[in-house]
C-alpha cells in the first residue's frame, strides 16, 4: 500500500465483540501482544458475561475485549474507533462503545432474520442514517471462513471457530501490522494441531486480503505512534498474573516459601490459577473446600512459617471476615487479595468495582486494624502484591491487598524487573532456643512480634484467637486487653513511618484536587493530563496506600479549595477520609455501574466543578 | 511415594516432658482429664522430635487442649481447626500435626472441613471429643445428640438425626478411625500411638462425658457393670469376641452383622468373624462402625488402610515439578515467553 493512505494517530481503541464462544478475548489479546510487540503501549480490557455460553447470538452471551494501544496509554480507552461485531446481538450490544464515525466491521452473514430477532431487532438496523455516521464494513467473515475451511478439509465446527482469525486479520490490515507475530503464536499454541495451524492461518491472512481489497476503508488506515517508554525489557501482562508473580517474587526475596489457600472465585481464580503452574519454583498452592478454609489453611501455613496468601473477591472476603480476625489476634503475616467486583452478594461477578473498601477496612468484630493496599494498574499488581507480602513479613500482621476486576483481567506493558533490585524483605524470625522470647515481645520501633516457627527449638508457644497477655498465655484481665487492642492498633499505624510519603500530580498549584485510589488510575491520570493540557489548572493525588494512609495525606489534603473523591462506589473513601480529615470538604464522584470511569465523564465533571 | 516427613529422636521423653505449665481449667471429673492423659502418655512413644508436634484446636471445651500440652499449639476458630491444620502441614511435612475438637466443632459448624481433610487423607491425627452436646455454651444439642432427648434448645425433645463419625468418616473415603472412651485410658493411648503411625487422616471418636450439660449420655455402654457386654474391641486379624465371659462374638449372617454367644445354637469360635482393620472396601467397617443397641458399641481401630496420603503425593508432586522445572528462579520466569527490549 502506499504511504498516502495512511492517517498517524496517537492511539487508537479497538473492541472486539461476539458470542461468548467466539473467541473474541483470543482476537483482543493476540492484537494487543502484537501491538506491544512492533512497539506500542497498552492497556486492554475484558468486557465478558458471567455466563460460560449463554443461548447463541443473544445479548446475554456477548463478550468482549477492547484494547487501547498507542504512544502513551493509561488506561483501556472510552470509546472505540474500531468495533468489530461477530453477530447482531454484538452489534445492538456493543454499538455503544464506539465512537460516531468509528469503523465498524460486522459479520454480514450472521445477520439473518432470525438472529436479528433474537438480538431484539424488528427490522434492519443499517439504515441509511446509520450508514452515513459510521464507516460500515459487510464483511462475509462466516462465508469466507467456511470456503477456506473446505478448502482445507476442516469439518464447519472447526472452521466457525476460526471466524476470529479473520476479524483479526482485517484489523491488522487496518492498523499496518504484519501477521508474522500471530502466525508465530499460531504455530507454537496448536503445534501438535498442523490442521488447525494452517486454517487459522489461511483464514487471518484471508481477512488482511479482503480488508485490502476493500476500497471503502483504505483511507481509514491508521498508523499508531510508537511508545516513548523507559529502557528496559517489556511483555505484556494481566493484573491477576502480576499478582501472581509478586508473591512469588517476594517469596524468592523474603526467602520464606510461598502457599496460597484458595477457593476458585471471579475475577481472582486466575491469581491461582497461575500460582498452580508453578510449584517448580515452589509455590505450595492449595485449592480448598471452601473460602474459609482457604484463609484458615493460609494462616496456618503462616504459623508454620510460610509467606501465606489468599486470594478472593468481595463475596470471599465477607466469608473470610471471622478468620481475618484470627489472623489479626495471632499477628501472623497474611496476604489476601481480593479482586473486587460489583457487589453486594453475588453482584455483578465479571464486572468492576471498588466497593469492597469498607469490608477491608471495618469488616471485622472487634477492634481488628490491618494494612490495606491498593494496586493501580495491571502491571502495578505485581509491585504491589509484592510491597503487601513485604509489609506483612515485616510488620506481622494481616494485609489486604485490593485490585478489581478491571485490573485482574486487562492487561499493560510491564517493565521488568530484576528480583535482586527490587526491596528487600526481613521477616522478623525469632532465633532458637531464645531464653527471653515471648510470644507477644515486639519490637520497639515497629511494635511487630517475633516469628517463632513449629520446628524451631525452645520456643514452643500457644497462639490462637482467645486474648493473651504479652508473655503468651491466656488473659482476660482489663487492662491487659486495653494494651493489647492499643499495640495492635497502633502497629498498624506506626506503618506509616515505613511507607512513602503521598504525592501530588497534575498541577499543583490548583485549586481542584483530585482524588482516586486504587484501579481508577488510569482514566483520572488521563482526565487530569488532558485538562492541563487544555489550560485548566488540576491537581492529583492517588492512593495506594489506604491503610494507614500516607503520613502527609492531611496536609495535602488541607491546602486545596476544592476536592473532589473519584471512585467506583457511593463514596467508602470519602467517607474514610472524612472520619480521618473532617476538617476538609470533599465532593464526590461516584459511579457503580460496574464499569470503569471514562475519561469524557471525568473531565465533563472536573470542568463543573471548576465553574463552581 | 512412601515417605516419613516427620523427623524422629533417641531422646526419651516423659509424660513431664509434655506437660504444660498452665493450669488445666476443664470441670473436675470431665473426661477431658483422661483424654489428655492418655495423650501426654502416647507422645513419649512416638519418638517424634518435641519441636515439631503441632496441636490445632478448634473451639470448645476439647479445643483449650493446646494450653495444656508443651507442643506448639494453635486454639483456632469454631470449626476451623481442620482447614488451619491442613496449612500448617502444607506449609511444613516435617511436622506432627494433632487436630482436637468437639462434636458440634468438628460436624456441625466444621463438618465441611472435616469430610475434605478426610477425603485428602493429608497426614492429621484427628481427634474428636464426642460428648454429644455443646458444653463450653452450656448444654444446647449437637450433631451427635441422641434423637429425642431434652436439652436448653431440645425443650420439647430432638427431632434431628445425629451423626455417627465412624459413618462420616467412611462415607468420606477415609482410611483411618478408631473409636474408644475416655474411661478406658490405656486403649485410647494405644490408639494414639496407631493414629500417629497411620500414613493419612486418622480419626479418632472418643466418647467422652460432660458430667455438667449430658452427664451418663454414654453410661449405657460405659458403666462397668454393661461395659464388656454393650461394646467390643476389635483387634486386627483376632475374632470379634465381647462380653464378660469372652464368650459371645459377632457374625455376618449374610445380610447383616448380629451377636451370637458362642456354645449356643452349635455355634463356634469358627463362626465369628476375624476383624480386618485393612480391607479397603467400607462395608463391614461401616456397619462395625454403625454398631449400638442390640450390638455392642464398637471400640478399638476399626479402619486402617493403605492409601499414599496427601503429604506423600503433594511433596512427590513439589519434588517433580522442581526437577523438571524450567526456570532456575522468578527472574527466569519473568522474562519468559514474548518479551522485548526497548
């Protein structure tokens, strides 16, 4: 092709949709590799049912997966420029997410009468207005495939279930990329298959063919800018396997074994999931009988000596409230994670949030303080799994590590780092046949017990969940419970000394703060961005550390006119900062729809409140 | 696949040695007592390094047991003692790890735990104090109340179903149960010392009396006047014989098992069954375990059978990934597959 057709863009959103067997998140994930393989940035994100196949070609069984690649990429992108629609019910569904004048690529095929009518259309949707605002492409995607499908002797199941690889290859035409990073993946993914090898093949290639062919969307070749990142060697990840590897990593640093107790739970079994490839580095991983005993297993490994985990979401952590307090009580280093989704109850399993908050915070009897963490992006999750197993080898206590849905499964570029470079971690090990060790000494500085661990000489002792006095047994005496509550409490708070200080982005000199916490990063980061970069005057700050928070949140928090809490629920860190800096009044900015905040809407309420 | 994690050692430990300094609060005269003395008598005998036993409780009067053995101990939560105890062998083979509960701790609110770690068969000794009744909250029924009787939340009588553990734990696939009572301490040591020995979940129902919230609830087979003719101990590869005279046995008439005394009726010691503690099929364990009313309770290890634990098959699997694992460290993991350098 010639140069002339081609427009230079930026960044650009793609979004893949069809039946849930489709192999929609297949397409998204192969174009993302190769995006971030010929040197764009990254972010993708999953948009799926809880469903495994819901009834063909309706609207409850429509999956999809956008990603946003580009120079300079924070989150998964608003809206689409490109959607790729496998059938009606893709199509009615997802017709949302693109923008006016998107290109939108459907399978003409599919959209027979009857499945027209079960996606709920009475008539036609491509109407002459419809055609007019979008660049619409009838792309025979079924009838082509099953033509190469006999050609090469594929019975038709097998053939419909590489209709993907010709979407895939028509949006590789349209973003000027090469098929030999796919192709490359093909041959190794199914290499005891040829067959399947050589139809998956045949057919991507016969989607860039007729993308090329197809007149009507040669001006809309897109060339995306390549990323400006640091040095440094990159892959692609997904929140939930970095989760997954910074616990490994910090049991390879902390040099204490790895166990992770777990019940299968969306969106985080794939914390598991991955953990379970890898007892060859030592992961002791243990699927349960149930939530509970998932965190019960965990703390017991952590008695025996084990960097122990588990991994839920919010229906699993209410489950695991009781022993959560256990392992407040025993001050064992625990760390869960929960990969929050919409809630209450079962809520919204395959959709994000971030209403778990309170739970981590308050969601215990008594009084019962931990550490909570919070990652901000896909890639982050593996720091941050990391910093929590840090904090709790260090400080001796329970951390609860909050990612989402929206983080888990989507995925960034990760720089890689080396284990050597990254903090170390000093459990806080008792040492054998220690003549003054008591259960409940601490440390004066952290307040942190010692570890003595099962196995180890002259340091037999008790813990459990009944209150003991410092020396180890049992005590109900008053006072003591008052000094006990007063210590655990206060070596919590005293994490505070070890954390960094809170930063401010954006423009600091603003009169609008803006605040968000944990997964929304990305799109506040941008929103933020964008309206500096129009001549507004924003500032931003973004917690990871939630509990204890930062030491000098207050004083950031005092110097703004206006501020404004940005979150994915009806307002939990709002209200925790309130209780915290009652002396500062705060807005919010709250949405529960399962969904991640859109750059449009966050800078539409930015813009409002700086007119205010 | 048959290994030992357990470190052993010549040392020669005492019941002392076992002893913790803390004061046992348990009711006088509550079976509890015999119980734990029947355990400080079995540890001696095991040659397990002291160091590396774990006792795990649950919550209950049973479950105060760690307080009061020179172990390391962990006193969990209600219910929970199985799953903390399956993390503390998974995240260390090389300890002796001791499960203690109640009936309401271990069936009721724990039943779930209990019938997985059975299921696993990781290597536990389980025991269960079954005095039928929730003691420590003061006398409300349990799972293992006998059908109709009155307690503080029975007013009116049970009209639940109890649980029989030795039923449960087969119904389970497990591989190990022994029952005995309190009262008779020296078989409950000996079955200790048999439970330890076990590759896999052993469990142990002993029927222990709450003299303050279910007093006598096993006096009919416990008294000393009935104890020999209501309960028999079954003894691997001898014939089922009971009674105060030794003199009656039990016999599969094909259908069922039933009591026969031997010299009645042309029967002989040939016609009682000879117990096998090994066969892997439950069916005649059941119904021993089943046994009570017209047959006698019971007692001794009735199931003991070889299946690799899941101790021996986790650490086999560990020991086979590590050798054949591609990557030497996380650094090797983290940089396979597609990566670049920008």
């Amino acid at each position: 092709m010639s140069n002339n057709q081609i427009v230079n863009r930026d960044d650009l959103v793609v979004r893949f949709a069809g039946d849930s067997g489709d192999g929609m998140q297949l397409s998204g994930t192969l174009f993302s590799d190769a995006s971030a393989l010929t040197g764009n940035d990254i972010a993708t994100f999953p948009d799926y049912p809880a469903e495994i196949r819901a009834p063909h070609n309706t609207i409850a069984g429509v999956s999809g997966y956008q990603v946003h690649v580009g120079s300079h990429i924070y989150s998964s992108g608003d809206k689409c420029d490109i959607l790729v629609a496998m059938n009606p019910a893709s199509f009615k569904s997802q017709l949302k997410w693109a923008k006016k004048g998107a290109t939108v690529i459907v399978d003409a095929d599919t959209f027979t009468t009857e499945a027209m009518e079960k996606a709920g259309y009475k008539e036609n949707p491509f109407t002459e207005e419809f055609e007019h605002a979008y660049t619409i492409v009838h792309a025979p995607i079924t009838s082509f495939t099953q033509r190469i499908g006999q050609e090469l002797g594929a019975d038709k199941k097998t053939a419909d279930k590489s209709r993907n690889m010709f979407a895939l290859g028509m949006i590789f035409f349209l973003t000027n990329k090469t098929l030999e990073k796919t192709n490359a993946y093909l041959e190794r993914k199914f290499a005891k298959k040829p067959d399947v090898v050589k139809l998956n093949k045949a057919v991507l290639s016969e989607g860039y063919e007729y993308a090329e062919k197809l007149e009507l969307i040669h001006s809309k070749i897109v060339e995306v800018a390549q990323a400006q990142m640091p040095k440094g060697r990159y892959r692609n990840i997904t929140g939930n396997v970095a989760t997954a590897w910074g616990l490994l990593a910090a049991s390879e640093r902390s040099g204490r074994r790895l166990f992770l107790g777990s019940y299968p739970i969306t969106p985080a079994t794939d914390v598991m999931v991955e953990l379970s490839k890898h007892k060859g580095l030592g992961a002791r991983v243990f699927q349960a009988e149930d939530e509970i005993a998932g965190i019960c297993s965990a703390i017991g490994a952590s008695y025996a000596g084990a960097l122990a985990c588990t991994s839920t979401s919010g229906p699993g952590l209410s489950l695991k409230s009781e022993a959560l307090g256990l392992a407040v009580m025993t001050e064992l280093p625990l760390v869960v994670v929960d990969v929050q989704r919409g809630g209450p109850s079962t809520g919204l399993p395959t959709k994000t949030e971030q209403s778990d908050l309170n739970q981590a915070l308050y969601g215990r009897n008594g009084e019962a303080p931990l550490i909570v963490v919070a990652a901000s992006s896909s890639a982050n999750c593996f720091y941050w799994a990391y910093t929590a197993a840090k904090l709790a080898l260090e400080h001796m206590t329970p951390v609860i590590l909050l990612t989402d849905g929206y983080l888990g499964n989507g995925s960034q570029l990760f720089r890689i780092p080396k284990v050597a470079d990254l903090p170390s971690i000093t459990p806080r090990l008792a040492k054998p046949n220690d003549p003054d060790y008591r259960p409940f000494r601490r440390d004066p500085e952290t307040f942190a017990r010692e570890w003595a661990l099962p196995g180890m000489e002259g340091l037999r002792h008790r813990v459990g969940g009944l209150e003991k006095c410092p020396d180890g047994p049992l005590s109900t005496d008053p006072e003591n419970h008052a000094l006990m509550v007063y210590n655990r409490q206060e070596k919590v708070n005293r994490v505070a000394n070890y954390i960094p200080e809170q930063e401010v982005k954006g423009n600091p000199d603003a009169d609008l703060l803006v605040v968000g916490w944990g997964g929304t990063a990305g799109a506040l980061t941008l929103a933020v961005e964008e309206l500096n970069n129009e001549g507004k005057k924003v500032a931003y700050t973004h917690f990871n550390y939630i509990c204890p928070l930062p030491k000098n949140t207050g004083d950031i928090l005092r110097k703004y006119k206006k501020i404004v809490v940005c979150e994915l629920n009806n307002g939990q860190f709002a209200g925790y900062l309130r209780t915290q800096y009652p002396e500062c009044p705060m807005h919010q900015y709250n949405k529960v729809m399962g969904l991640p905040f859109e750059v449009g809407e966050l800078k539409a309420e930015f813009e409002r409140l700086l007119e205010m | 696949m048959e290994r030992h994690f357990v470190p052993k050692t010549d040392a020669e430990y005492t019941k002392i040695d076992f002893t913790s300094d803390q004061m046992v609060k348990w009711c006088p005269g509550c079976g509890d007592h015999a119980i734990l003395a029947s355990l400080l008598a079995a540890f001696p005998k095991l040659h397990d390094k002291k160091e590396n036993i774990c006792m795990v409780s649950g919550i209950g009067c049973s479950s105060r047991i760690p307080y009061y053995v020179d172990t390391y101990g962990f006193h969990g939560i209600h219910g929970r003692a199985c799953a903390i105890a399956t993390g503390v062998k998974l995240a260390n083979p090389e300890l002796s790890v001791w499960v203690n509960m109640g009936d309401g701790d271990s069936m009721a609110i724990g039943g779930n735990h209990l019938i997985h770690a059975v299921r696993r068969n990781q290597d536990l000794d389980i025991t269960i104090f079954n005095n039928e009744i929730y003691g420590l909250t003061k006398g409300q029924y349990s799972p293992t109340t006998k059908f109709g009787q009155v307690t503080k939340t029975s007013p009116f009588g049970t009209i639940d179903y109890p649980f029989n553990p030795g039923e449960l734990v087969m119904g389970a696939q497990g591989t190990f149960f022994a029952r005995t009572l309190d009262c008779v301490p020296a078989l409950t040591t000996d079955i200790m010392v048999r439970a330890a020995e076990h590759d896999g979940t052993s469990v142990i129902e002993v029927l222990q009396n709450c003299m303050i919230f279910n007093d006598k609830t096993h006096a009919a087979i416990t008294d000393r006047a009935v104890r020999d003719d209501r309960t028999i101990v079954l003894e691997h590869g001898k014939p089922m014989i009971f009674g105060k005279e030794k003199n009656k046995g039990l016999r599969f008439n094909g259908r069922q098992l039933e009591a026969v005394t031997i010299g009645e009726n042309g029967i002989t010691i040939d016609d009682i069954m000879v117990h096998d503690e090994t066969t892997e099929d439950t069916g005649i364990h059941m119904m021993l375990a089943h046994m009570g009313g017209d047959l006698p309770v019971a007692l001794g290890v009735i199931r003991n059978v070889k299946k690799p634990s899941y101790t021996q098959l986790y650490e086999h699997q560990m020991d086979e990934c590590k050798a054949s694992c591609k990557y030497t460290c996380v650094d090797d993991l983290l940089n396979s597959g597609d990566t670049w350098e920008v």
